[in-house]
C-alpha cells in the first residue's frame, strides 16, 4: 500500500503539472503564515485527516483521506484569472487517482477573502484507500493440502 506521503507527492506532481504558473508545494500551515514570494501566487496542499471504515476481516480497513489545497492568488490584474486557475486546479485533482487510492472528488471550495492584494480561496477533496495491518506471516493461515473435490 502507498504511504501518505506517496499520496500527497502524487498529488503535489498533478497540481504542478495543472498549475504551473503557481508555486505548488505542502504546507500545513495557516495561510497568513506562508511566505508568499511568487508573484502569480501559490497553491498549498495540506492532508487535514482521515476517516476510517469498520475493520474488514481483520487485516484492513477502508480510509478516506481530507485534504484541502488553499490557493492564494497575486492580484496583479486584478482577480481576472481567478476563475481559470481555481478551474485548473479542480481538473487537475476531480477524477485524479493516487497511488492505492480511489479517484479523487471534490468536496467544497470557499473564498477565504482578500488581504494585503493576495485572494485566498480552500478547495477540498476527498480519496479513500485501504489501511493495511502489518501481520506477522506466521500469524496468517497456511495452505497444507488442495482437493479438486467439490465440498458439500
């Protein structure tokens, strides 16, 4: 199974490919706290949690990853392209698997506001995956005989 950051790399790379007139990187923390050097803006990737399924045959069970990408966004020409890059961002993540993971959906967006000449905006988005447990070999049953009969 894909560790977390597999995930998260991955999705990191698909936002780079979609966006790649932004900064795209993890960040965790709280948006007025990033240094935003780029002059067009940046997009930032942060897991926020995850939820879990019932256990299943006690070796696995089914977890959905939250993540949310908070885009902040230069306003140089005055929030004309807002619209075209939260687009881009959405395409690059609705639909986009990880690896061991479901396709990606889309959970809400919001605009966070508009401070020192930056727009701010949280899409989030979902995955699930399977969490795995570590089981010892010998803990698991072993094969010792086939029969091609058929069992009643």
């Amino acid at each position: 199974m894909a560790s977390t950051s597999q995930i998260v790399d991955a999705l990191l790379a698909r936002l780079r490919a979609g966006v790649p007139q932004l900064t795209v990187e993890y960040f965790a923390g709280a948006e007025d706290d990033y240094p935003l050097t780029h002059p067009q803006g940046a997009a930032l990737l942060c897991l926020r949690g995850s939820q879990f399924g019932p256990l299943r045959d006690g070796y696995g069970q089914l977890r959905t990853l939250q993540l949310t990408i908070t885009v902040l966004l230069g306003q140089s020409r005055a929030g004309e392209a807002d619209g075209d890059v939260l687009d881009a961002i959405r395409r690059s993540c609705l639909g986009f698997a990880p690896p061991d993971c479901q396709p990606a959906w889309l959970l809400s967006e919001t605009f966070l506001g508009y401070r020192d000449g930056v727009a701010r905006y949280a899409i989030a988005l979902a995955t699930d995956t399977l969490q795995v447990t570590d089981a010892a070999p010998d803990a698991l049953p072993v094969i010792t005989a086939v029969s091609l009969e058929e069992q009643p």
